[in-house]
C-alpha cells in the first residue's frame, strides 16, 4: 500500500466558513487543554497521561454545559487533535531536542485541522468535498484522482490571507519495485481512432459508445436551429447537455478499460510527446482533438502501469515516425502527405500500413530510450 496526497483549493459558503472557524477554534482548545493537562501531570509524578486516557476525558467534557459546543464539530477532528498532541509529546521523549510541544495560538498557528474518513462520512464528487458537519464544499479539481484510489483523512486549512485548501490523503496498491521490461507496444495517435498501436489494433469503441455519439451530434444541430430565448431552446440545450455528460462517461469508462487491458498485457507502453493544445490549434480540429480523449487515456496508462511497476515512454515529437521505413531505417520523403495510408519501401520492398510503421517506429525508439 503507498499513499499520495492531493492539494485542492476549497470554496466554502458563508455557513460553512462559520463552522470551519469553529472547528479551528474547538480543535486548539482541545490541543492546548490537554497540553496543559499532561505538563500538570507529568510535574507532579512524573508520568504521562496517554490519548485513550484523554479521549476518556474528552468525552466526560463534552457531557457538561460548559463545553457542550464541543459537539456543534466534526468529533473526530477533536480525537486528532488529541492524537497530534500525543505525537508531539512522544516525539519530545524520544528526541527532547525538537523541543516541548507548545500551546497554539490563534495568531501564530495556521487555523487547520484533520479528519479520517469513516464509512465513506467523505467523498470528493463531481467538484464538491463531502466533509462531516461541513456538507458539500465546492472544490476545485484540477487533476482526476484515480478511481481505485482510496480516501483515507483530509486536513482542511486556512491560508493568512484567507483562502481554504483541503489536503486530501489518498491510499493505494502499489509495486513499487520497478519490473522487468519485457513486452513492448507502440502508439500511433488518431484523431478519430484514438490510436493504431504496433500490432496493427485500434481500439474498438463499444456500438452504444457510438450511438450516443450520433445521437449527440444530431441533437446539437437541433439545437443550432432554435430561435434564441425560446422555451423549446432551453429544453433543448438541457436535453444535450445531459447527452454530453453521457457520452463523456462513457468515453471515459471505456478509456479505463482499454489502459487496463493495454497495461495487463505489456510492460512499457511508447507514445509520441504530442502537445495537444498545439495540434488542436495549428490543424484548427479544435473539437476533434480535445475530445476524443488522448490526454485522459495517456494519464490513465501512466498510472496504471506505474501502480505495477511498468513503463510509460514518450518519443520525441520530431521523431519522424511515418517516414521511416520500420523494417530498414530508409526515410522515404513521399509519405510526408497524410493522403499516402499504404506505401512499399522503395529500398527493402517491405509493405507498410502508413499508422502501424509510425506505430512501430515509436515502440522501437521507446525500447531505446528505455534501456539507455
Ligand atoms: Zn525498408
């Protein structure tokens, strides 16, 4: 099992920016209540109070008047709260040079605390942070967390300048002990394929992947028709912005799926460094590009097989991979034209598909690059 940690920038309410300084608040007290407690402790016998002692204590508190707020926030933000201090002091005993845990204040300590997911109590989805007490916090996803990936605790903080992060720590299976590479498969990138890889397959997108597709398309241009600011318009674009997310999660199960098998049956996958922003540009595809999901199945891949120890290659981009003839090395300038699909090689007679020769000639620069 291996961990990872992920940063994202959180967008709390009103409300909730309220109870996030409550639970700020709470989680300091409960730290320098019980410091207080062990210091008193260990000056009058010498002995340490430990955290099954404090959490003991912690919950007689939380019965009386006095303290009865302590129940308005997250528990187990309190119970790690605790659980930090006992670090702190365990940490001073073993190494008294790290110096005597100290008593936070609300001017010099960052206003933060943590919490561990309990039965799925938190959950990131579809832009939103599910926080016990919180609810749903808006949050800025700016990378995917892998699906398999599971949600272990999350320290929610705030910046001096008042911005509100969430750390989220993930735990996952993992090799990490790099394998041995023996199976190779290059990658030629297609626009509408998605790629030809080395062996001459292209991905084989599921009938129903495609009939929504159609569907989509022919929506849209209903669409497209409509008076604007007409009430059929709006059902309309509602209809097909619902239509949109479906073939995107379609589009991105199926992109699961084919990394996975790809990643179970080879040990380093080699793809072009292609840089999609450019491409889409430059060839104005603009929609075509972004959307057949090349940037998403690459990330897939990657992790995919660096969670089993495997490779993922890039070839430079100015590799000229369709030129040359992959069986002797010849460079034949006639198929600069994206027009020639087929050609023979006018030096060794070896036939080539133009998308499998590109396809091999990025597996073989992968196995280069990755035995160097
Ligand atoms: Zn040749």
């Amino acid at each position: 099992m291996a961990n990872k940690a992920y940063k994202f920038r959180i967008y709390p309410n009103d409300e909730q920016i309220v109870l996030f300084a409550k639970t700020f608040g709470c989680v300091r007290l409960v730290y320098n209540h019980w410091l207080d407690r062990k210091i008193k402790q260990y000056e009058q016998d010498k002995t340490a109070v430990g955290y099954t002692a404090c959490a003991k204590e912690m919950a007689e508190m939380k019965k009386s008047e006095e303290y009865a707020f302590l129940k308005e926030v997250d528990s187990v933000s309190l119970q790690q709260s605790l659980r930090h201090l006992d670090t702190a002091f365990q940490n001073f005993f073993k190494q008294p040079k790290t110096g005597f845990p100290r008593f936070k204040s609300k001017k010099h300590n960052r206003n933060s605390y943590s919490t561990v997911c309990i039965n799925g109590n938190i959950a990131i989805s579809e832009g939103y942070l599910k926080l016990p007490k919180i609810g749903q916090v808006r949050l800025k996803q700016h990378r995917t967390v892998p699906s398999e990936y599971k949600l272990k605790s999350v320290t929610v903080s705030q910046t001096p300048s008042g911005k509100y992060y969430a750390s989220v720590l993930f735990e996952y299976e993992s090799n990490n002990e790099e394998k041995e590479l023996h199976s190779f498969l290059g990658l030629d990138y297609s626009m509408h394929e998605l790629y030809k890889d080395s062996n001459g397959n292209e991905p084989q997108y599921p009938r129903y992947y495609r009939q929504s597709e159609m569907k989509l398309k022919k929506e849209q241009r209903k669409l497209s028709l409509m008076q604007k600011g007409s009430k059929n318009r709006d059902k309309q674009r509602i209809k097909v912005a619902k239509l949109h997310e479906r073939v995107s999660n379609q589009r991105k199960d199926f992109l699961h799926k084919q990394s996975r098998q790809i990643t179970n049956a080879y040990d380093c996958v080699c793809i072009e460094d292609l840089d999609m922003k450019a491409m889409s540009q430059a060839l104005n595809f603009g929609k075509s590009v972004s959307d057949n999901g090349w940037g998403m199945f690459v990330a897939f891949l990657k992790y995919k097989l660096e969670a089993q120890g495997k490779k993922l290659v890039k070839v430079d981009k100015f590799f000229a991979s369709s030129q040359t003839c992959s069986c002797c090395g010849y460079v034949n300038k006639g198929t600069k034209d994206l027009a020639v699909r087929a050609w023979d090689c006018p030096e060794c007679g070896m036939h080539h598909d133009r998308d499998v020769n590109a396809a091999i000639n990025i597996r073989n620069e992968g196995m280069r690059i990755a035995f160097a």
